[in-house]
C-alpha cells in the first residue's frame, strides 16, 4: 500500500504540471481563437473557385 501511495504521488503531480502547462499555453489563445471564429469566413468566401 505504501508504494501505491507513492505512485498515486506522481499521477497528481503529473496532473497539476499539465494543468499548469494548459494555463499557462493554451488558455491564452482562447480569446483570438474566438475573436476568428466570430469574424465570420466572408473574405474567404469572396475568392472565385477557380482561384483554387
């Protein structure tokens, strides 16, 4: 049981560093990544197909 203790240690340990990671990386960008979705694909749509 001790070292059950010890390996359940390092699975939380291992959850707080990604959960740091994501905050730190990730959660940022969600703001511009909204700001792009909302804007719409109007000038993207403008392109005539046989530009592609």
């Amino acid at each position: 049981l001790a070292k059950q203790g010890d390996d359940e240690d390092g699975f939380y340990k291992g959850k707080l560093i990604t959960a740091k990671f994501y905050m730190e990386r990730v959660l940022p960008q969600s703001g511009a990544l909204f700001s792009q979705i909302m804007s719409g694909s109007s000038t993207m749509m403008e392109l005539d197909e046989e530009l592609f």
